[in-house]
C-alpha cells in the first residue's frame, strides 16, 4: 500500500489481482496472477521485487508458512462448521487488528493530513456511499456536521441524487466510500463531482480498480473480514479520526458549533444524561 499510488498501471493491475486473493495468494503462480490481472510475467517479476521480494516464489513461501496463523487473510474460503466458537472468536479480533494496523500505517499520515485540511476549508462537504459504504458515510456526514456547517449525505432518504448534487460546486468536497462490491452509479457520482471542479477524497478498500484519478486524495482502508462478512472496524476508526481532527482543523469555529449544538439539546431537552 506504501507504493500503491506510484506503481505504473500494469503493476498497478496486479497489485489490485493480488490484494483480490490474499486469502489463497499461496495457491496461485506468477503465470496465473499475470493471467489473472491480464499483464506478462515480467511485469509480475518487477512488481513483486518493487515491492520487497527477490521473487514471487518467496512471497508464496511466505503466504504458505503464515497460513497457520489466526489472520483470516490466509484463510480457506468458507465457513468451517465443526469449529470453536473461541477459535471463530480468535480469528475475528485478528482481522480486525489487522485491518486497523494496515490501515493506520505511518505512511498514510500526509495522506490523511491532506483529507483533513480539504473537509476543513472547502465551502461544502458532500458525503456519499453506497451499500456497505453506505453507514459508515452516513457516519462520517453526521459527524461532520457537528463541527462544521453545509455537510450534506448522498443519498438522502428520498434518494433525489438530482436535486441534492446540482448544487455541487468547484472547491466542494466530496468523501466518496468505497468498498467492494461497488454500485455502479458511484461512478456517475464521481463523474458528476469531477465535472463540477469538486475535490475528491476517497475511503476505498483495495482489491477493485480505482475511482480515483492523479490529483484526488485516496485514503485506503482494509476491509478483509474472518468469516463470511467483511469488516468495517478500520473504516469507523478512520472516519471517527477524521472528523475528530476536522474539528480540532477548524478550532474556535468547530468549538462555536458544538456549544450552540449544545444549547439546543439543552433548550430541547431531547438528551438525557
């Protein structure tokens, strides 16, 4: 991930095809992984020294002798159901730690300084995802409107894509979640936004060609679950950061929002503590 963004587009393809099958990376060769992501074998070869190994073989060496452990990264496709509930249990927390500690790497700070300055200054921030992106965007729009005003959520309860989106403008925002499996109006949304002169930020899980064009920021953000299910603990950590840092990013004008938050909740007596 540290080289993702750098990467040329025929290693890039590859990247994508081996984050696809990190769960079963060992049963694959270098010809099928080439085969797989439709580029030659030498390319396969410079990517997989570009990125830390003499060879293929050693990271499917690797793949093979890590295949042990909890991670669910190299686990078999499937549910087994003779196993513990503590082993299921093990498995679980050792995805989602993984998925924190990988999406939270030292690399990815400036990347996540960048977003953070952008959702600060920008006019109005959209936020938008679709199907299991869809909460966590609903999140992000929800804390961001705590500390800073015009924040809008695509799509809204009426699904009026139209009327909320023509009021996008060059130096908006738009927070793009994207997780597998996309819908595939994302991509007109994305289009909509690029058109008008919006700033794109992405939340995207790797694994699926990229949204995202030279020039957008690209958080990314491991999504791998230990069962049937993909997890989405790293995503809330991110955007529960993102938008913590937001409000620190606007200071006294954050602060100001928040009290008067604050007094309404008093005056309306809809919370108790």
């Amino acid at each position: 991930m540290a080289v993702y963004e750098s990467l040329p587009p025929g290693e890039r393809k590859l990247a994508d095809a081996v984050l696809a099958r990190l769960s079963n990376l060992a049963s694959y060769s270098a010809t099928e992984l080439a085969a797989e992501a439709c580029v030659s074998k030498a390319t396969a070869v410079r990517f997989f020294r570009r990125i830390g190994y003499e060879s293929f073989e050693q990271a499917r060496l690797q793949a093979r002798s890590e295949a042990h452990l909890a991670s669910p990264l190299y686990a078999l496709a499937g549910v087994n159901p003779k196993e513990r509930t503590s082993d299921a249990l093990s498995r679980h927390l050792a995805a989602d730690l993984r998925n924190l500690s990988e999406s939270f790497r030292p690399s990815g700070s400036s990347v996540l300084e960048l977003a953070i300055r952008q959702i600060a200054k920008a006019p109005r921030v959209h936020v938008v995802g679709m199907r299991n992106g869809h909460f966590v965007a609903t999140y992000a729009a929800y804390l961001l409107a705590q500390v800073r005003d015009d924040v809008v959520s695509l799509p809204n309860a009426a699904m009026t894509l139209a009327e909320d989106m023509v009021s996008l403008r060059r130096g908006d925002v738009l927070l793009v979640v994207d997780f597998r499996r996309r819908s595939a109006l994302l991509q007109t949304i994305v289009d909509t936004a690029r058109h008008a002169g919006a700033q794109l930020v992405f939340l995207a899980s790797p694994g699926m060609p990229p949204l995202s064009r030279a020039g957008d920021v690209v958080i990314h953000c491991l999504t791998e679950g230990a069962s049937i299910f993909h997890s989405y603990v790293a995503a809330v950590s991110i955007v529960n950061y993102l938008c913590a840092a937001v409000a620190t990013e606007l200071g006294k004008k954050g602060r100001k929002r928040l009290e008067a938050i604050e007094d309404l909740h008093e005056a309306l007596g809809d919370i108790r503590h």
